[in-house]
C-alpha cells in the first residue's frame, strides 16, 4: 500500500536533512519540502502560531516504521508532527518509476 507521511519543522535545514536521509536509504523516492505554511497550535498551554516547511514522504507501509524513526531522529522539535495517509498511483509509468526506486 502506498503512503504518504507528513512531518513539518520550522528550519529549511532540517527539512533537508530529513529529505536526504530518507531518499539515501531508499525508503521513499520522492519526497517535497512546501515552504511558507503558516501554522497555529497548542503548545505548553499558549496559542503558538509559527512558519513551517511541510515534508510529504511518498513511501510505502512497510518503511512507516524506519521513516518516523528518522524523523524523531532528525528533527529539531520535541514532538514531531508524524502523520500519513493513503493514496493511489492513477499512473503505470509514474508507479514503474515508483516501485524501481525504493527499497
């Protein structure tokens, strides 16, 4: 099943960082850093309200596990976002590129 996990951080850096450990180990090969999204969240009791960088990791559900122990690993804040979710390749020759590119 294909996957898609979604991390975010504060620092391009870091993004980065995250990115090329994951594509190096070939859990994912294709991953995209979204910059400028404004978010608001609880933190420690405040309203806190931050720009953020977004990092979706296409992947597959066997590498979730390995992924998000890189991104703990990785990232600069004390609890990481890790989500992920679903979706489908609607494109053989995308998902022949896909499949050949990953572990």
């Amino acid at each position: 099943m294909f996957r898609i996990i979604e991390t975010t951080t504060d620092q391009l850096m870091v993004a980065e960082k995250i990115s090329q450990s994951i594509i190096s180990s070939k859990l994912a090969p294709c991953i995209q850093i979204i910059d400028s999204v404004k978010s608001n969240y609880i933190w420690k009791d405040t309203i806190e309200s931050s720009n953020e960088y977004i990092i979706k990791i296409k992947t597959v559900e066997n590498h979730i596990n390995k992924i998000s122990s890189i991104i703990k690993e990785e990232s600069n804040y004390d609890v990481p976002e890790i989500i992920s979710y679903d979706f489908m390749i609607e494109d053989e020759g995308y998902e022949k590129w896909f499949n050949k590119n990953i572990m």
